[in-house]
C-alpha cells in the first residue's frame, strides 16, 4: 500500500483535525500506533507543522467521514495518475558527509580481510565507486599512505548482518566454482553470534613464534647419546670408596718406611 507525502506530518494533522482512532492514522501513515499516540501526547514531532492530506490531494474528506463513523474502516489513498511508476529507485547506499572521509578505509578493510567480495558488493556495502575501490586495491590512492583499515560495521557504514550476508554470498559463490577456502577464510564466515559465544584461541606472541619446539638439550648433543647406568650392586661402589688397589699402594708405604730408618 502507498504512503501519503510527509506521512509524519500529516498524522499531526488527522490527530489535530479529526477524530479517527490511532490505529486508522498509523495505518494510513505508515507509522505505529504508539507513535501515533505520542504525537497525540505531545511526545513525538513536537515543533512539526500539519500537512493537510485533503487539501494536497492526498485523502478524500468521504473518508474521513466513513473512518470516523467506522473506527474499523481503512483509509484508503486518492488516486493519482502522475504517480504511476513513480516507485523508490534503486540506487547507491547514501552516506552521510559526516562519515564519507571514513570510506576509504571501510574499503581498505573489506579489500585486505574478504578479499572475495567483488566490487558490486563493496558497492553496497558502503557506497562507493569502483573508481575508488579499483585504485585501493591497486594502491594508487591519493591517500594510500594514511589510510588504515577499519571495519565498516564499526564506522556505522553498514549494519553486521548485511556484511555477514555478503561475506555468505561470495563464498558460496565461490563454492560453486570450484574454489577451495582456506582455514582463515572459513572463520570469516562464522557470523557475529558464534563468534562471540566461541571459546577462545590462545594464540603464541609473535615475537617467540617458533620457539615452540626449542629445548636445552639442543645446546648439548651429548646428552642424546645412550649412557650406561652404574652400578651399585655393593657398599664400596655406592659410596665411592677407593678400590684395593689403591689400599696395597699405601700398605706398601707403610712397610717401607721402618727399614728405611
């Protein structure tokens, strides 16, 4: 069904002017009920001007009447022959000026972390050219040197879902093909529910990266060499006592000093 121009202003203006129920007005505005409501409150549009749907030529005042008698009885939006076709066209994402500095590093984000949206999708994403989107990946940009990536959804230049949705299509468009993901390009598919619900992977810091096999023993080949295990069958060996060898030396000493006196 066709909204009337203004849709806002012209509830202000049936709240003001008539008596149809909240629900007829939200129906015929587009709006909801408690919107409506509030409007009627003061709490919502306060400082908007009515527009007059009977004087644009919007809504017969017969509908007013029947609506006004009937509190179940739609109102229903005059005709108009000039608005044949005249339907929303589809266009680029519109991008506040606020925000449109920002959208050469949504671009830079998208192009290094899903490098398997095409140009169409970034298109809609953010709402660029591929002018723009051509000379980033190329890095030709007149900017490229300053510009750092940063997630689009985290700018506010798309909503997670729609990025998720994206990211979906290219890789399932992929599939198709015959193309193979990688490990990291399955994680990019993971939307933002399980993400955040999924446990940690501890990870090793990049500056120790390759240490993980490192021991001491490396320093010291010997010690890989098979040693014998000693022996500790008796007494004299467990304690290192000296061996009778060495106690026939010093009673041989003994008896030699006496004669050589």
């Amino acid at each position: 069904m066709s909204k009337p121009l203004m849709p806002k202003a012209t509830a202000v203006w049936l709240v003001d002017n008539t008596t149809l129920s909240f629900k007829q007005i939200a129906d015929f505005c587009g709006l909801h009920e408690l919107e409506v409501q509030g409007i009627a409150d003061g709490d919502v549009a306060t400082g908007v001007k009515g527009f007059d749907p009977v004087a644009n030529n919007q809504l017969d005042p017969i509908e007013i009447e029947r609506g006004e008698k009937d509190p179940r009885h739609p109102l229903k939006l005059k005709y108009n022959a000039a608005a044949e076709g005249e339907e929303k066209r589809r266009g680029p994402r519109y991008t506040p000026l606020s925000k449109r500095q920002d959208r050469p590093a949504s671009i830079l984000w998208l192009v290094k972390f899903h490098p398997e949206l095409a140009d169409a999708q970034i298109r809609r994403l953010v709402g660029t050219t591929n002018t723009t989107i051509d000379a980033i990946r190329e890095r030709t940009h007149w900017n490229i040197a300053n510009l750092q990536p940063i997630d689009p959804v985290a700018l506010g230049l798309c909503k997670q879902s729609e990025l998720d949705k994206e990211v979906q299509k290219a890789a399932a468009k992929r599939a198709a093909e015959g193309g193979v993901m990688s490990d990291d390009e399955r994680r990019k598919l993971v939307s933002t529910e399980q993400s955040l619900d999924g446990d940690p992977e501890a990870k090793m810091p990049a500056n120790i990266a390759g240490l993980e096999n490192f021991s001491f023993s490396d320093l010291n080949p010997d010690q890989d060499a098979p040693q014998k295990a000693a022996d500790y069958s008796d007494a004299d060996s467990f304690f290192n006592l000296p061996d009778d060898a060495d106690e026939d030396e010093d009673a041989e000493e003994t008896d030699a000093s006496p004669r050589d006196r």
